[in-house]
C-alpha cells in the first residue's frame, strides 16, 4: 500500500539506504541535542543572556577560559612572590602589584568575552586571600611586636568574606526565595559604586605594602619626609573603613543566615503539619 502526502509518497518503496539516512540523522540529532541553534531557541521559551551561552562546552574549555588563564598567571605571581619576599623586596613587589593588577583583568575579560565560570570566581577569590595573606604573615615577622593587629585585622577580613559568601550560598540553596541579602549601614555605600570599592581594596592593600617596603628602606624623600610614610598614614583611614565593612559583612551576613534558618523551620514545620491533616 502506498500513502500519499503532499508530493511525496510513502510505503514500500521506501528505499534501505533512504532508511538508514534517516536513522543516522535522528542518531546525530540525538547525541547533538544540547546543540541549539539561536533561531530555534527563540521559539521554545528557553532563556539566555547571551549567544555564547548556548555553545556546548567541555570541562577542558572552562579550565582554558582566558580569565582562568589569567588566574593561572596570577598564581604563579603569587608563588614568586613569596620566593622573593624575605631578601629581594623590589622583586617581590613587583611581582605581588603584577598579580594586583590581573586581578582586574580577569575579571574584564570573564565579562567581555562572556566566559564567567564559578571555578574562575572561586579561583580569583582564593589568589586575592592566598596574596593578602602571605603579606600580612610577613609584616607579623618583620613587626613582631604589633603582631596581635595584623592577626585580628586578617581574621576580622577572612571571617567577613567567609561569611558573606555562605549567606550568598544559603539564599540561593534556601526554600525560600523570598529571602534577599540586603545590604545595610557602610555596606549600602561600599558597594554603591564599582569604581570606589575598588579605591577602598587599592588603599587597603597600599597600607601593607608600605609597611613592608619600610622594613628595607624609608624610600624617596620631600623635605624631610618620608614619601612611603606619607602613602602608610594617608591610607590609614582607608584601612579602617575597610575593615569596618568587614565587620558589617559578619553581622549582616549573621542576621540573613538566621533569617532563612527561622524561615526553613517555619515552612518544615508548616510542611508536617499538612501532611498530618491528610
């Protein structure tokens, strides 16, 4: 029996080869089906923030991103750095500034050539805490006696940014979605605008390193004065603001955590009684 449609017939005539054309295409459409075209997409409701997100990629590609790179780079800074740190400091500022500045450009690149990833995210948060702390270590050996005050301000920053983090986490893990971390008081202010958060990390990192520079050598100086001193007390107050968003980092994030927990509990709570009733 033969089936008309349209122009085209189907039935017995049907030839093997014809057949086995077909099946290898539905085999391909298969194994491709993550491959979506842009046209076909904009009709399925399917949403996207960019064409490069509909690319299929491997683990491979994500380690290869450029700003993964970039943080590769930055590591190996990093290491030299702490090589150098103890008796050649002209080198090892260099290389702690080089690793500074390709901070900012891992994160240009990520956005310009949509390549974002948590691996890079994670990974350029660790270089910055991995930096930091090798620095602020070494000012505790070089300046023994204030010692207390590098351990405190280094804590009171990795317990902020640990906590931020987990409250970032919590919310997006949370039942309830109702839940935003807000931001209040100094944070409101520091993160009001990118360009002056980014000042506030500038000038808090520039207190270290001048500290560090003055255990070789009090540098340049204008009548009289120090100009590594003038850069340490002028980022002071820097400092300080810094360290207080850190502080407001701890509690705010506190006060969220225990939001959702109050919330989670609220709706297991609500969730055990339903099914009791039924």
């Amino acid at each position: 029996m033969i089936v008309a449609v349209g122009n085209k017939k189907m039935g017995p005539e049907l030839s093997d080869d014809r057949m086995a054309r077909r099946s290898n295409g539905r085999a391909n459409n298969n194994n491709n089906n993550t491959d979506f075209s842009l046209k076909n997409l904009k009709n399925t409701g399917v949403r996207y923030q960019h064409q490069h997100d509909l690319q299929v990629i491997s683990a491979r590609d994500v380690f290869l991103y450029i700003p993964n790179l970039i943080g590769y780079v930055r590591m190996i800074l990093i290491v030299a750095f702490y090589y150098y740190t103890y008796h050649k400091p002209a080198q090892s500022m260099v290389c702690y500034l080089l690793a500074a500045l390709l901070d900012n450009a891992d994160g240009f690149a990520a956005r310009k050539l949509h390549q974002c990833s948590k691996f890079g995210a994670a990974l350029d948060m660790l270089l910055d805490k991995v930096a930091y702390l090798g620095l602020v270590n070494t000012l505790i050996q070089f300046y023994p006696s204030h010692a207390f005050w590098f351990q405190l301000s280094s804590a009171i920053d990795l317990a902020g940014h640990w906590m931020y983090t987990q409250a970032t986490t919590a919310s997006e893990n949370s039942n309830n979605h109702k839940i935003v971390l807000r931001h209040y008081s100094l944070l409101r202010w520091y993160y009001s605008s990118e360009n002056f958060l980014n000042v506030v990390c500038f000038g808090n990192q520039v207190f270290y390193i001048c500290l560090y520079l003055m255990n070789f050598t009090e540098g340049l100086t204008v009548f009289g004065v120090s100009l590594i001193r003038v850069f340490l007390y002028a980022s002071l107050p820097v400092l300080t603001f810094r360290t207080l968003t850190n502080i407001n980092h701890i509690v705010d994030a506190s006060i969220h955590l225990v939001k959702i927990d109050v919330m989670d509990k609220q709706e297991a709570r609500r969730l055990a009684f339903s099914s009791v009733k039924h």
